[in-house]
C-alpha cells in the first residue's frame, strides 16, 4: 500500500523520501512503512536480504537488475513499482517490460 501511494512522485538520485526516491529510497521506504529495516543501497539490499527463486514471487518480493544496481517492487499479477530514473516518475509496470525482462538479476525477500 506505501508503494501504490508513492506513484507519481519524482524520480531524485540519492533520495529517500518523502517527496521523491530513488530506486532503493523507495523500496527502503516502502519495508521501514511495514516495520522492517532494510539496508540503504541496492547493492547492500542484495548482500543481506535472502534471496528467491523468481518463480515464487510474492508482493513485497524487490527484484534486482543490471548487475544489482537498480531495483524495484513486485505488487503481484506480474506487476512492479518503480523509480526508475531522473526526469521520470515512480510508476506501476509490468514486469515484462523488456528491459526489466531482459535485466533480471533476482529477487529478495525481507
């Protein structure tokens, strides 16, 4: 629900909320939201979360893409919301949008 109210919220590099995000500010925020501290950046979510086979995705799960630098969160039906980069917004998207398809790192879960 922290993700969905974030829709349309800039894109800022380096912030955390709550006026825009990056990509890890966001997923960061979206877990601290549901009482659950995870680490700032993508890299450092990717070291220490436990990690998912992608064919058992759950909302909440953040997937991580090329090469563990950018990440988004999985809402279910096949579905993300993500921050994805400066001049953009926080959007919902299908998770098979080619980059995102093509960029697949793995998932977590917190």
């Amino acid at each position: 629900a922290f993700a969905y109210a974030q829709l349309g919220k800039p894109y800022v590099y380096g912030a955390t909320g709550p006026s825009s995000y990056d990509c890890s500010g966001l997923t960061q925020a979206a877990w601290a939201a549901a009482g659950v501290s995870i680490p700032r950046t993508t890299y450092e979510q990717w070291g220490a979360l436990p990690h998912i086979p992608m064919s058992e995705l759950q909302p909440g799960d953040l997937i991580y893409y090329n090469g563990e630098s950018h990440t988004a969160i999985y809402v279910g039906g096949g579905y993300i919301i993500d921050a994805p980069h400066t001049g953009a917004v926080v959007e919902k998207i299908p998770e098979s949008t080619s980059w995102y398809a093509d960029g697949a790192d793995g998932a977590v879960r917190p």
